[in-house]
C-alpha cells in the first residue's frame, strides 16, 4: 500500500512541483543550534510567518547572528549550554512576553507555553551531549533522544523532534504535519498517520531522485509545503 501510494505522490509531485528547481530557504541555515529549537517547538499547528518572527525576536533581543550559510558554522555558534543558561536567567514570563514576544501554548487544551517547551527540549539535549549543529548527527534517529523529548508537553507525535533533525541539517527526514498530509490526501484520496505520511513521501523521493539527482527528501517536503502554502492562501 506504501509503495503504490507513494507512487501516487511520486506522479502529483511531477505535475505540480518544480522539482528541477528545489532550493532551501534561509531558516535551513541557523548560524546556531538554539535557534533550530525555537523553530522546531513553535512552528506547530501555527502559520510559519509567526514562527519567523519569534526566531527573529530572540535574535534581534540577544544580538545574535540569525542565518549563516556554512553547514557548520565557526565556533562562535550559541552553544546549547548557554542557551538553557540564558533561558535560566529570564522568568518564564519574562521570556515568553520579552523575549520571544510569543505566548503561543503546544496544545489549545491544556498545553504548556512553547517557550517552556524550547526550554525543556534544548535540556534534552543538552543532557545527551548535543551542544552544537555538528553533534546532531549522532542524536538522529536515536530512540533515547525521541523518547525524552516526547515526554515534553505538545511532543508526543514526534513532529517537531523530525523538523528539528531537518533544520539541523539532516536531508533524509521530512515533517510530515497538515501541509503534507493534505498534499498526499489530494494525490490519493487517503488520510495518513504521521510515519505512514512520513513512509509515503521518502517512497515518492526515490521514485523521483533518478530524474533529479539534487532532489532530498528535505528539499522535496520544502517543495510539497511552499505548494502547499499557495493553495491555501488561493
């Protein structure tokens, strides 16, 4: 079923992407890993314009370096030590109202503030050695990783946790969240889960990467989102 569905995709993918021409915008390049967090928790369930705001409202706060081409940056990176420090000397309030200028929560029912939830993520890693974007590779895919991090309020569908992978420079995950979910809806009438949307669109990718061998699955998910994006708003 996976295979013929992402055949499905593969098709859609041909007749409304310019797949020759898949280019990652700047917010695939963060000059340091706290910022790929931020990204990461807030960008859920909200439109990405408010999410661009709030990674530049802690920028432009702490005077800190936004984007940076290099894969890997110099050292001059914001480290995930000094981020939770720096969370640590703020209330939450403060950080939330000043700060991030956000009080977007992860759930409408009972969820937690986002920056709470930022806060609690950058402690996951920096409990498993992961200070800097060169230190995510070992992390990626780890069970241990996803597990503590699904225990943060608004994490347990693992969304977040494989947009945080895709903003820290891994190509082979994709966030499989309502813009892909309704692309794949439109290719083949069904509703999908999380990973079998996830299954479906990395299926699509290696049915499409012999014609376009600079095609990624990051790419491509960043293609399926920029259509996606246009359908909405008409």
């Amino acid at each position: 079923m996976i295979q013929s569905d992402g055949q499905a995709v593969s098709q859609f993918c041909r007749q409304t992407l310019d797949l020759a021409h898949a280019k990652l915008p700047d917010e695939y390049y963060y000059h340091s890993l706290p910022l790929c967090v931020i990204d990461a928790v807030f960008s859920i369930g909200v439109r990405y314009t408010s999410t661009q705001n709030t990674v530049k409202n802690f920028c432009d706060y702490f005077d800190m370096i936004q984007f940076s081409r290099e894969r890997f940056p110099p050292q001059d990176q914001v480290s995930i030590p000094s981020f939770v420090s720096l969370c640590n000397s703020f209330s939450l309030d403060d950080l939330t109202d000043r700060v991030y200028r956000n009080r977007q929560r992860t759930s409408t029912r009972s969820g937690i503030l986002k920056s709470e939830a930022v806060s609690m993520f950058a402690r996951v890693l920096k409990s498993h050695g992961v200070f800097y974007l060169q230190d995510v590779q070992a992390i990626v895919g780890d069970p241990r990783f996803e597990a503590d991090i699904q225990q943060i309020p608004g994490q347990a569908s693992g969304i977040s946790t494989r947009y945080f992978y895709m903003l820290a420079g891994s190509d082979e995950y994709i966030k499989p969240d309502r813009m892909i979910q309704r692309f794949i809806f439109a290719a083949t009438g069904k509703t999908m889960s999380v990973q079998d949307s996830h299954d479906v669109i990395v299926g699509a990718h290696r049915l499409l990467v012999n014609d376009y061998p600079d095609l990624t699955p990051r790419s491509l998910d960043y293609l399926i989102w920029s259509y996606q994006r246009k359908v909405r708003n008409g």
